[in-house]
C-alpha cells in the first residue's frame, strides 16, 4: 500500500442505526483503513471496531455481478437485465391483473444502511396496487411502535448524556450501541458516583457488569419484574403529581391497578429479591433526570408489548420528559413506520359541506391542471422564462397548504388495519413477520401471489427458516434485490444484483436525535461492480415498461426541473393536486425528472428533494432553527442543497427542551397513559403463565444474542470475526456438568424447529437454565474453493408458533430448548 497512492472519503458505518460517520482510505477498489468521521454533528468521531471491517463487505466472491434467473431441476442461470426485467415486469403485471395488485407482497427496507432504495420501492408498490408490506421492524419493534402511538403519538428517546440514572431494559448498548459513542458514556457513568445504572438482563453482560443495580430476571419474567417496579412507584409515592396532574390523563385508573400489585408475589416469580427491586425503583423515584431504553431482549421475549407499555410508566409517571438528561420525543427527515402526529379531532362534515368541498376541490384540480401546463409552456418561451420563476413561487404558496404534510400512521398506533388470510394486526403499515407465511401457504383465495425482497434476507433472519422457504417457492413469483447470493436468494425465481452501499447514494431514516437531529447523504465512494445496478435504475426500468407515468407529464416535469427550483415545485404540486395519484409515484417521478438535473452518480438522490420539502412543511420552526429559512420552497430546497452538498452529516432540525412537547401528537399535547387491553394484562398477570419450559425442553435459548463480532448477515466472510469465529453456545456451567460437557467440547442443540451442532463456551455470564447463541451466523461464504459456514443459523431452530399476543413478534428470545452430548 503506497500512502501516497490513498484517497480520503467521509461515509457512515451500515451496521447498526447509529450509521456512524467514517473517514475511508481507498486504496484503488478496496478500503485501506477506517476511522471515526471527527467532523461528523452525531457521532464526532468514535466508531466501535465492528466498522474497522467493512471492506469485508466492499469486497469478495460473495458479490454478484449479473441477472439470474432459477431453472427448472433448481440450479440458476446468468441472463441480461433486459430479459430480466422483461420477464419480472410482465409477470407482476400479470399477477396484478388476474389477482389484485393487493396479492404482492414487499419485504425489506434496506436493513442498517440503505433506505433509498425502499424509498423508491414505494413508487412501484404504488403501481402495481400493493397494499402489504413489512421489513425486519415486524419482528422487533412493533410492539413499541403500537404503545408509543397510544401514549402520545411519536417515538421517544433519552438523553443519556445528562441523565442522572440510565435504565437499560433487554439492552446491552456495550454491543448494540443505540446512542452516540455509547461504550465512553457507559464507562464515565460507572466511574461516577452521582450517576446511577439500572440494567434488567437475565445475564451479566457486559454492560451488566457496569451497572450499580443489575436485576437479573428470569428469562421471560420481565412482565412481572417491570409490573413490581411501577407498584414500587405508586406504592411509596414515589410519582410526580405535579407532572402528571399537568401532563397525563388516565392516572387515577393506572394508579389503581399497580396499587394492587402484590410485589412480594412478583418478585418470586421473576426470581429478583424483592430488596433489590424496591432499591432501583426508588433509585429511579428520587432521581433528579432518567433515561430508559428497552431493546430485543425484552421485544423478543413473552409479554412484549405489555412491557413496552410498563417501561414506559417509570419515566412518565416520575415526570422524566422534556428537560435535560429525561426522554423526549423528536422530528423526523422521514418518518418511520410507527407512532404518527396530527392527533387533533376532525368534525364530521354535513352533506352540504362535502358537495361544496367537492365543487372546490374540482375547481383547485382544473386551475392546477391548467397551471401544470402553464409553467413548463412559458419556460420553453424565449422572454417568458424571467417571470416564471416568481409565478411558481406565488403558485407554491397557494398549493402547498393543500397538500398536506408528509404521511404518516395514525396517532393511534395503528393496528386497525388486519391481514387478508389470518387476520393478524398490522401496526405501523407492517405485517407481522411470524404471520408472513401464513399468509402464502393456504388456498385462500386472498392469499399473496408474489413476494418483492429488497435488501433483505428473511430465510435467513425470520423464525422457522424452513417454513418461509417453504412459502418461497408456493408463490408465483418471487424477485430479490441484493448484493450477494444470501440464503433468501437462492430460494428466488430471479435475483437481482444491486449496487453496494458504497458505490451508490445512500442514507438511512434513523434520525433519532435531540435538539440537534442529524441526517447524512452518503455519496458513493467506488464505481458499482460491472453488471450490479443501484435500486432506483432497478425500479425506474420497471415502472417505464408499466407505462406508469405518461410520457407527456413527465417531459412536463423535465422541463420545468430545467427551468429552477420553484418552477419545478410549483409544476409538481400542480400535477400532484390535478392528478392526486402522481404523490405515490413521485420517488420515481423525481428519479426520471428532477433526477436530470443532478449528477448522473447521485441520480438515486432525487427522492430526498421530496423528502426535504416535506420535512420543512412538517418541522418550519424546528427547520428554520437549523439554519433554513424563507417561505414556499425555500427552506425545503436550502436543505436539500445543504445535505447534498456535505459529505458528512447535516442538522436538519434543532430544538429547545421548550419545543419538545410540540411533538406530542394529541391535541391538548398530554400523555394518554391507559391502554385498555394492556392495563387488563396487568391485572391478570398474577395468575398468568409464566414459564414455557418443559422436561422435554428444559432450557430457554436466546436465539441471536449481540456480540462483539455480530452484526447483520451483509458482511458473509467469516473472516470479519476476530473473536468467537463459530459463534459457541453460551451456557451456565451447572446446565452442561450434568451431562458431562465442557467448555470447548461440541454438543447438539435441540429445539421443537430443529436442532444444531455446537460448540460449547461455559459462561460466567450465564444464569442457570439460560442458553444463548449469537445472531447473524450459519451463512454460506464462497471461499474459492466450494462454500463454507461458521456458526449455527439460530432461524433453523425457531419456530413461528410462539409469538406475542398483540404484535405477533417472536420470541427470539425465549426458545425451549435442550442439549445433549455428542
């Protein structure tokens, strides 16, 4: 490596939301070497070492580099793009005609690192008329998005930073991380005596071993752990009535269900000495500020979603929100599924009332219509086009109030919505993971037909591996987009090569922070691999053998897009109101129009141009705060310049701890804390089922426990793992002397899904009858001279069955299960 020879580029990690932001050394097509991005507004430099390996993504045989297309005995077959898409276009258009567009089915997202693609995958969703979707949040989070939409309507976080007690819930940030350089704050707050940390953890994991009080549940005991802290809160008044009386409603009925809790009783059954319980809940009482994050382990585990609902009862019932080192709520550049805003009551129109909106809006779509036309003919008219530009910024101020800001899920939390087979609850837009196949392998006639995969690899992540590949190949048709041949590829009819994360524009949707909240467009730093394609290309090509867009609204757009900003704007809201479908196909719109006016390697960036107007009209003040200012399009496109210009991250809204209550949804900005359904939960839990272990299953595995060299399954190369290469079982010595098994032996693992050869690691972090394996191995890697495999895949002994109750996730982490010797 000739240092001489090096060039220097900023970028972000892609493995895990924090997406910090890196500096790279690019040795001709490879990484040289990686560090902590010190320019970048979230991160300020630190990185964990997981980043130090991304190379291994960047490079390897595991890259695909062309079209294929599976035969009939199984095997694939390398063919062009043209015929690809050919053929995927025709058979989704002929799915779409003889089933309903509602038949196919979107999986993916983009994971850690690239969301653009996704974001343009709403264009041909749209198209095509489908209406399911859901990605990996489906097995994770949901549960929490559907409390957080009920309490107050958003997603909250904590500032850690400033928090006097830190409350971690299922979490071991040490290696998940969550939050800005995670591992430095956790070890300053050990050190210091005025701080205090609180971790719930079945295990002494590494930041368990930090903590000042470690209440070590049963594994999938929380509910009974969590019900006894807030009874401990009530019961000693340890509450803040000033913030509940001026902030809550529904207190009186919570109040009186905890004071029933009989906290000697609970504390038997999660198995934490009462005293230690008692002593952490009055640790978090008397605290001047706390912070809580709950994560996988107790979103992957029995009672789910009724602990999401009780983790949040020690802060809000202790008056830990909207001030320095408490939680918050805050914007988004995009918004996420889950949570929502716009909680205000609308009144129920007479029918006069809706034939004088009808004559209106009738009347709004033929001058928009007349507009849309306007604009583009004058801008193509020598003398005119000086004018143009002012007429289009007065047309924006009247348009823009019409449509709207940007879409988001109701302040409900969703879950109105059901599946078309089994019913099951859709929350925040997202199927549940563990009903997916359920909802293909049956003969009902609403059944899916067809499964879209963008940069993802459910056969790999979901439960039951063996059942979703079942479900894979009873469709019609099924298309994955990625970049290598994962477990989920090789169950497709075509598979589709796309561009990596670092030879194309992207950037994620993870903007979690406050006051300052950060989005990084990342610009590509290599040439895509010959014969790969970035997503937007992918999906655009489609979309223009559908004929989605007619010819004649698009030339239209280009040309107004070459005219200026605000003539294009003016254009598009035009169209947008005449034609009110045009919003849903705008990320591929903005692709095929506004997309010419930008370099042809960051043509994939059209969509943020939307994105920024829209965050602009939801966040003005909080915008303008950020440094972007004016009226109509302005601020919308002095951010969109702004982050397309940096390479690094950009502040895209600043706040005050004043301004924090503006992003609670509900009108009166007060938190609802009663859920019904989950309220009764609590109520029943002392006569509730506690333990799913069995003689035949004595143990409880946690299937995909963080680990220093874990991540996600977009690095294959077994080689990334310094550490813990095969990924060895974690057990409590006392599970493994009975059966004559010792630390390094091999064992079988064995569950009611399967069962696994592995290797045995004897842990003091361990409790008894708790197991773990690490999450994202048992994945295929080319090697050159056949394939090789590291680790147990964890999905191959999970099955569906077991999941919770309101958000059918699964439990991962709560997994009967034995061992025997070999």
């Amino acid at each position: 490596m000739n240092p001489k020879a090096l060039t220097t580029k900023n970028s972000a990690c892609v493995l895990c939301e924090c997406n910090c932001g890196i500096t790279l050394d690019i040795d001709g097509g490879r990484i040289a070497k990686i560090r902590g991005d010190k320019s970048h507004p979230a991160s300020a430099g630190y990185t964990c070492e997981k980043a130090m390996r991304l190379d291994l993504y960047q490079n390897g045989p595991h890259r695909i580099s062309g079209p294929m297309k599976r035969q009939a005995d199984g095997t694939y077959a390398e063919i062009d793009w043209d015929t690809a898409l050919d053929e995927i276009t025709a058979k989704l258009t002929g799915i779409r005609h003889q089933y309903g567009g509602e038949t196919i089915f979107f999986y993916g997202g983009g994971g850690q690192g690239n969301h653009l693609g996704s974001a343009n995958a709403v264009a041909l969703r749209a198209a095509l008329g489908s209406k399911f979707y859901s990605n990996a949040l489906a097995q994770e989070k949901t549960g929490e998005m559907w409390v957080d939409g009920k309490l107050y309507g958003g997603h909250t976080k904590g500032d850690f930073e400033n928090a006097e007690v830190l409350v971690f819930i299922g979490k071991n940030p040490w290696q998940s991380h969550s939050f800005p350089r995670a591992r430095p704050l956790l070890k300053a707050v050990a050190k210091d005596p005025e701080k205090s940390m609180v971790v719930v953890d079945p295990r002494v994991s590494e930041t368990a071993a930090l903590a000042d009080h470690h209440l070590q549940v049963k594994p999938g005991r929380d509910a009974w752990l969590i019900a006894a802290m807030v009874a401990v809160l009530v019961q000693e008044k340890l509450v803040d009535q000033q913030f509940i009386a001026d902030h809550t409603t529904g207190f009186e009925q919570v109040r009186t269900v905890f004071t029933n809790i009989d906290i000697p009783g609970f504390a038997a059954i999660c198995g934490v000495p009462e005293e230690k319980i008692r002593s952490a809940a009055r640790r978090i009482g008397t605290a001047r500020s706390v912070c809580v994050y709950e994560d996988l382990g107790t979103q992957q585990a029995p009672n789910s979603t009724l602990v999401s609902y009780m983790n949040k009862m020690p802060w809000i019932l202790t008056g830990n929100f909207g001030r320095p080192g408490t939680m918050f709520l805050h914007s988004s550049f995009v918004p996420l599924a889950g949570g929502g805003a716009g909680g205000a009551t609308k009144k129920t129109p007479t029918p006069l009332q809706r034939v004088q909106k009808r004559a209106v809006n009738k009347a709004i779509q033929a001058g928009a219509a007349a507009a849309a036309t306007l604009f583009p003919a004058a801008a193509r008219t020598p003398g005119l086009r000086s004018v143009v530009e002012p007429s289009a910024r007065a047309l924006v101020e009247t348009l823009a109030p019409l449509l709207g800001g940007p879409p988001q899920v109701s302040n409900s939390g969703g879950g109105a919505r059901r599946t078309p087979v089994t019913g099951a609850r859709i929350i925040g837009g997202l199927i549940p993971c563990n009903s997916i196949a359920e909802e293909i392998l049956t003969d009902h006639p609403k059944r899916f037909r067809a499964m879209w995969l963008d940069s993802t690899n459910p056969a790999h992540s979901l439960p039951d591996s063996k059942r979703f590949r079942a479900a894979m190949r009873a469709l019609d048709l099924t298309v994955v987009v990625d970049v290598a041949f994962t477990e989920t590829a090789r169950n497709a009819d075509y598979v589709l090569p796309a561009a990596s994360q670092f030879e194309k524009p992207e950037a994620t949707f993870f903007n979690f922070e406050f006051p300052h909240n950060v989005f990084h467009l990342r610009k590509p730093v290599f040439e895509p691999l010959p014969g790969t394609m970035a997503e937007p290309e992918i999906y655009a090509r489609i979309l223009r053998r559908m004929n989605a867009v007619d010819e004649a609204t698009l030339t239209k757009l280009r040309t107004a897009a070459h005219t200026g900003r605000d003539t294009f704007g003016a254009t598009f809201m035009a169209l947008s109101v005449a034609q009110p479908q045009i919003a849903n196909l705008a990320p591929y719109i903005l692709y095929e129009t506004f997309g010419e006016t930008l370099p042809e390697r960051m043509r994939g960036a059209a969509v943020l141009w939307g994105a920024a107007q829209m965050c602009a009209a939801a966040n003005p003040d909080a915008v303008a705060r950020a440094g972007f200012t004016g009226s109509g399009l302005a601020p919308g496109n002095a951010l969109f310049d702004k982050i397309f210009d940096s390479d690094t991250g950009v502040v895209f809204t600043s706040d005050t701890w004043d301004t924090v209550w503006n992003y609670v949804s509900r009108k009166d900005r007060r938190f609802t804390i009663v859920i019904d359904d989950l309220l009764e939960e609590v109520n029943n839990l002392a006569t509730a089922r506690s333990s799913w272990t069995t003689d035949e299953y004595p143990l409880v595995l946690a299937a995909g426990e963080r680990r220093s060299f874990t991540a996600n399954t977009i690095i294959r190369n077994p080689e990334w793992r310094r550490r813990d290469r095969d990924g060895a079982l974690r057990v409590n010595a006392d599970d493994v002397a009975m059966l004559g098994i010792s630390d390094g032996d091999r064992a079988r693992l064995v569950t009611s899904g399967g069962s696994a050869e592995v290797l045995i690691e004897v842990s003091d972090m361990m409790q008894r009858g708790n197991i773990a394996l690490p999450n994202g191995l048992g994945v295929d890697f080319p090697d050159g001279e056949g394939t090789v495999s590291a680790g147990v895949a964890p999905n191959e002994l999970t099955t569906a069955e077991l999941r919770d109750a309101f958000a059918g996730t699964p439990w991962h982490k709560y997994v009967p299960a034995r061992l025997e010797a070999i």
